[in-house]
C-alpha cells in the first residue's frame, strides 16, 4: 500500500502519526482515506470546493506534482509514497 507523509503541523490530526498507509488510488482518494481516521486533516489540506489549500504541495516520490486541482486526479501506485507539504513562510 502506498504511503502518506504527514506535515509536521498537521500530525494532530494523525495522533502524532508522520505516515499512513492507505490503499493505492488517485491523490483525492488517499487523502480521503486518511481523513477517515484523522479528523480536521481534510480542513488543512483541501478548501471548501474541494481544491488543495493554496499552501499545499504534493510530492509523489519525492519530485513536486504541478499545482491546480486537477494534481488530485494523479494516481499513487501501491508502491508510491505520496508527501503532503504545508509551505510556510514567515519572518
């Protein structure tokens, strides 16, 4: 099964969980896997249309996927380890 990284942030959701494993599908589907056990991650990552937060970045096996809704249609293989990365900035 493929792996979801979790954003240190967002890891409250997770119990403190960096990984979860979930079944292989499109980016939208393994998010949604995980939101089932990690309430308000759903909140952090998508926006209320559904789309990726604008600060959300998404790596499939480490190279960065373009940004844009349509990033959640991309499919995660069995073996894939799909990253969830809140950009932050600051001062």
């Amino acid at each position: 099964m493929p792996i979801v990284v979790i954003p240190t942030a967002f890891r409250g959701t997770t119990n403190g969980a960096a990984e979860v494993e979930v079944p292989a599908g499109t980016i939208r589907e393994c998010i949604a896997r995980v939101c089932e056990q990690a309430e308000g991650l759903d909140e952090l990552v998508l926006d209320e249309a559904g789309h990726p937060q604008r600060w959300m970045k998404f790596f499939l096996n480490e190279v960065q996927l373009d940004d844009g809704p349509e990033v959640l249609d991309s499919e995660v293989g069995e073996t894939d380890r799909l990253e969830l990365l809140a950009a932050v900035a600051g001062g």
